[in-house]
C-alpha cells in the first residue's frame, strides 16, 4: 500500500477508491461500492439445469415445417405483388401529373395568343372610318324619331318578330 500524507490510503485493488484514514468517518469514494458480504455472493445457488420439456419446446419453436414456410412464402409473394402495385400507381400519378402541366402550359400559352389577337384585331377595326364609308358609299342615315318602335320587354333575352310591323 502506498500513502501520500495523513488523510488518503491507496488500495491496490484495481478499483478507484480511497479511504480517509482520520477517525471521523469512514468515507468511500470512486465509481464502485465495495460488497459487505463477499461470502453470500460465492455461496448463491447457479442457475438451475434447463428441464427435457423445456428444451424440446425451445427446439419446436426453432425448427420451421413446410406448412410455416409455405405460409411465409405466400406472405412475402402478396407484399412484393402489392408493393409493385403501389409503385405502378405512384410513376402513373407523376406522369399525369407531368402531362397536366405541359397541357396546361400549352393552354396558356394558347390564351396569350389569343388575347394578343384580339388585341391586334381591336386596334385595326376604325369605327369612324366604318361610320363615314356607311353615310357616303352606302348612303345610310341615322334613324328619326318616327322610326323607333319599342316592344316590351317579356323576360327574354332576344325578341322574335313573328309578323310585320306597323307603319
């Protein structure tokens, strides 16, 4: 045993602990208690030899008849059928979901195409030039008074003139 001044006494045991060697306490340190009875310890009875039953049914549960490998065979054979399936579903949902998005591209750029048409189409069409070729070359005139018949409205959106109108 070696000691380093009054208070610690080193045992070498191989674990890390010390003791105070003052008449005070009797104070343990380190990360392991030390076993008050080491005795009891040697005389605990060993595990028990395993039974002949126990040990057929452990050897059962271990062994795998026809029946169960059939079974897990089968089982697996359902999973793989259905996984496959589930990936099929899942690549058919994203190429639909990528031919959506080019038809849709598509429409919009069909719309701006469209609506710039109609644009182009807006600013060609003069009305003044319309209204001057109608009085000069086609000699229309703008209706009087007299002219102007009203027919009440019924609810409709269009009126049908089934016979001719009055002077």
């Amino acid at each position: 045993m070696a000691q380093t001044g009054k208070s610690r006494q080193y045992r070498s045991t191989g674990k890390s602990e010390y003791r105070r060697s003052d008449s005070r306490s009797a104070y343990v340190a380190g990360n392991t208690v030390r076993k008050l009875d080491v005795v009891e310890e040697i005389h605990k009875p060993r595990k028990q030899e395993l039974s002949h039953a126990v040990k057929k049914n452990r050897d059962k549960a271990v062994y795998m008849n026809l029946g169960y490998v059939l079974f897990l065979s089968a089982s697996l054979l359902v999973a793989g059928i259905v996984l496959i399936g589930y990936i099929r579903l899942q690549s058919e949902i994203t190429a639909s979901v990528k031919h959506i998005a080019a038809m849709e591209s598509t429409l919009n750029s069909l719309k701006v195409s469209n609506d710039e048409e109609y644009s182009r189409i807006e600013s060609s069409v003069d009305l003044d030039e319309i209204r001057r070729i109608a009085i000069t070359e086609l000699g229309m005139t703008y209706p009087n008074q007299d002219q102007i018949v009203t027919i009440p409205d019924e609810g409709s959106d269009y009126v049908r003139q089934l016979a001719d109108i009055d002077d």
